[in-house]
C-alpha cells in the first residue's frame, strides 16, 4: 500500500477489512496473530 495512492490504499484496506470481518477463519486467524500464538504460515 505503500506505492498505491491515498484513494487506492484506502479502498484495499477496506477490502481487506471487510474479509477479515465477515469469514470466522480470518478473524480466528487475527486474533491468534495480535496474541502471539498463530502458528508460522508455510508457502505450500
């Protein structure tokens, strides 16, 4: 977002955003990561 222009970055983050609070996984995902306890993801 650092590259993208104050409009583009907004729009991403709301998206973004919008995922993390309407699916169960990514909010679990999220809360994990702000506690210190998600496991390290892996590329497959």
């Amino acid at each position: 977002m650092q590259n993208m222009s104050a409009l583009d970055a907004s729009y991403a983050e709301s998206v973004v955003a919008g995922v993390v609070n309407t699916q169960e996984a990514a909010r679990e995902r999220l809360a994990a990561f702000a506690k210190g306890t998600a496991a390290k993801v892996k590329p497959d």
